[in-house]
C-alpha cells in the first residue's frame, strides 16, 4: 500500500531527473535534487552564474513539510531568483536547465505563477530541530563496515597514521608533512585531489598591487564510494557558508551509508565541519572577516592514494607551492624591520596601518608562542592592515590543535622550515665528532719537527 506521500519519479523535457511533489502531500516536496548532475559535471560554470545561490535559497525554505501554498510561493521565489541571473547565466546549461525544471514542478504541482514570492533568507540558518523530533527523512543507519574507515581496516592492524593540511591567511599552506608556506598562488588552485575527493579554492588579491592573496571561494566535490556515498560538491565563498551540501542535503545521501558523510554546521555563518567517516576524514571551513579558512585531517593511506594518470605536480597540501610561487618569509620580515626600525621618521604613517612592532603586539594577544603562525599573524598585519588576519592565524592554530594527530608538531618554528636556520641532524654531529677526533689521532701520532729541519 503506497503512503499518501510517496515520491515518485518524472521525466521533464530538459533530460534530467526530478522528484515532483506527488498530490498527496507536502512532505514529497524534497523536490528531487533540481541541477544537481549539472553542478556536479560543470561546477564552475554555475557557480560563476550564481545558480548554486538561487538553489540553496529554494533547498532552504522547502526543507520542511508545509502547504501546497508554500510550497508554490517558494517556487516563485526560485523563479524570480533564477530570473535575476539571466544576464550573467544565458548561455550556461545549469540556467537552462534550471529554467525547465521550474516550469515542470509548477505544472505538477499547479502553481501559478502569478502570486506571492518569498523573501530570501537570512544569511544565519535556523537552530536545527531538537534531538526528539522525527530525523531528516535523508538518515539512514550508520551503513556497512566498508563505510567506517578504521572498522575497515584488517584486524590486527595499527591504528592508521592521520596527516594534517591547513590553508589560511595571506594565504599559508601547512603541508601534509608539515613544511610551512607563504604564497602566492592567485586564482583557482587544487589543494587535494585524489581518488575519494577534491578541494579546490580560488584567491584573489588582497590589497591592489601587492602579491599577497587570500582565499574567496572553496569547493570540494566527494566522489561515489560504494555503498557509502554519492557523489555530493560543496562550495563555500565569501559570506556564503552553507550547511548542506550544493543539492541541499546535508548527508552522503540515498545509499546505505549515506550518515558516514555528514555536514555540521559549529557557527553559523563561520564555521562548518564535514565529517567523512568512510575515509577518516574530518574538514574544518571557516570564514575570519573576508575570507575562508581551511583544515583537514586526513588518513596517510587517502593522502595517497593518488592514480597513476592523474597530475599531482599542484597538488598544494602534499607537494607545497610551486617555488615561484613562494614568499620569503625572512627576506619580507628584515625589510620591515628596516623600514619600521626606531631610526626612521615617525612622521609618516605606515602604508596599511601597522608598524611591525605594532604588529608584533597585536598578534602576541592571540599567538603568544613566536612560531610561524604568529609570524604569519604579524606578516598578514603589515601587508594587508586588516585586522581579522588575526583571528585567521588564530583559529588555524586551534584547527590544528583539533586536527594534528602528534601534539609535539603542533607548533612550528623557522629552523623548522627553513634548512639554513634547522640545528644539525645527528648524522652532521657525529661527522663533526668523528672529524675532531681524526684530527686529534693525527696530531699525536705525526712525528715532531727536527731541529735540522727547521733550520
């Protein structure tokens, strides 16, 4: 016997799949995942056209079971978004396709499309529902053993070794193997990229003319993985910090572990954190001021699995910046002590608003450890003036408190990572021994000048 709310399935003219609203109910109003095979094949073509905004929007106000009546003045609203976009979007299949599908759901569910329209939302999603209320009708049980990564793992073995990558600021780069970078890299640049996932972020100039960037946009798409999850694309970009995923889930959706990827919304606004359990991986995105911040945990044996066909040269969290991407960070750091120095004149103003000792006493309010997150602190202050580049250093050192899996590496000092500052390794301390007691032996044993030869 079917439910009054059963979904079932209909074919639009455009060619993609959706899930209409059957005539029982509100609750089919799950409306069946409107542009998600184009966002997924051509992520950057509807981004750029703002398609994923006008969805999220939809996705938001349809979320709950309510009236035939909402749910056509959701739709409306979807339209009038969709509409809006037109300019930018024209010649974009995402737009296109958007454009049908809304035609198709206002015909199965006979709506006008005259009639009121919703307001966007704010920004700030709503309080989820407490834990007694009926769950999301997307959970399913936690799914089959291949679907928990450390339960998967054979008996017997080690626990896996888990990695950490960070990308924050100005932007720095903390590798996988803990190397610890300031770059460059403006426009779109693959952070990680391998066979269960991708992350991708975009930066764009911080100040006008200077070479240092920060991160505007990210998206990471989860590939399909068995009986796991489907293929699902997060983005996030500046003030735009969704909870759910670019379909509107918040799951790894229909199969059978689909709560093994889980999206968990910490602040609203600022900070979401993407549970992957099928791969042991835990992503931290923030937004500090203008810009994102990312943090990943990650198992060695994701880290690399990498295919052989694809090109990893970019790959930046497991092989670092390119080296013309680099800044140095020391030769950056004398010039501004050079230039800020007690011996210069005190009556011009720094060019963005920091002196490096004002700098250096504004970080050490967050950062009272001198490593290279407080340096990065002091560096983001006198290149930009913009004092939220504190709170990014800050919360990326409390991103990697939560995510290292060795508290000894938390902090990390130039001799670190730069060669020329590193102390000796104990193979050059055992050479230099072995040297002086060498030289030693030859003194004792060589034979004594003669006083015929001296003269």
């Amino acid at each position: 016997m079917q439910s009054r709310r059963e979904r079932r399935e209909v074919r639009p003219r455009a060619g993609w799949m959706v899930m209409g609203k059957g005539a029982g109910g509100p609750s089919a109003l799950k409306v069946g995942k409107i542009l998600v095979v184009f966002l997924c094949l051509f992520p950057s073509v509807s981004l750029q056209c703002k398609i994923l905004k006008c969805n999220s929007e939809f996705w938001a106000s349809t979320s709950s079971s309510g009236p035939e009546e909402e749910f056509c003045t959701a739709l409306r609203a979807y339209n009038n978004c969709v509409r809006r976009t037109a300019r930018t979007c024209r010649g974009d299949l995402a737009y296109h396709s958007a454009q049908h599908g809304i035609e198709d759901l206002m015909s199965q569910n006979n709506c006008s499309k005259e009639g009121p329209t919703t307001q966007p939302r704010a920004r700030t999603p709503a309080p989820p529902p407490p834990p007694q209320l009926q769950p999301d009708s997307q959970e399913r049980s936690d799914g089959p053993e291949q679907c928990h990564y450390e339960r998967s793992l054979p008996r017997q073995s080690s626990l896996p070794n888990y990695t950490h990558c960070g990308f924050f600021g100005d932007p720095h780069l903390r590798t996988f193997s803990d190397d610890f970078q300031t770059c460059k890299v403006e426009g779109a640049w693959p952070l990680i990229h391998n066979k269960y996932l991708s992350v991708q972020v975009t930066n764009t100039p911080v100040v006008p003319g200077s070479s240092a960037t920060a991160t505007s946009k990210l998206t990471i798409i989860f590939k399909n993985f068995q009986e796991c999850v489907d293929q699902k694309m997060y983005h996030a970009e500046t003030d735009e910090l969704p909870a759910a995923f670019a379909d509107g889930s918040k799951n790894g959706g229909d199969r059978h572990g689909a709560n093994t990827l889980r999206i968990v919304e910490k602040v609203p606004g600022q900070q979401v954190e993407i549970h992957a359990r099928y791969i042991g991986t835990t992503i931290v995105v923030r937004q500090v001021g203008r810009y994102l911040t990312f943090a990943v945990r990650m198992p060695e044996e994701v880290v690399n699995s990498v295919e052989d066909r694809d090109n990893q040269d970019l790959y930046l969290c497991l092989h670092g910046c390119p080296a013309n991407q680099r800044i140095d960070f020391r030769t950056f750091r004398a010039r501004a002590v050079e230039d800020h120095g007690p011996s210069k004149s005190r009556t011009g103003s720094p060019p963005h608003g920091f002196t490096y000792q004002a700098a250096m006493a504004k970080c050490k309010e967050r950062l009272p450890v001198e490593d290279l997150y407080f340096q990065s602190c002091v560096f983001d202050l006198l290149s930009s003036g913009d004092i939220n580049f504190t709170m990014a250093a800050y919360y990326a050192f409390e991103d990697v408190k939560m995510l290292h899996s060795n508290k000894d590496k938390y902090h990390i000092y130039e001799k670190d990572a730069f060669g020329s500052n590193a102390a000796p390794r104990e193979s050059d301390v055992f050479s230099l021994v072995l040297l002086n007691f060498l030289a030693v032996l030859l003194f004792i044993y060589s034979p004594l000048p003669t006083s015929s030869s001296l003269s």
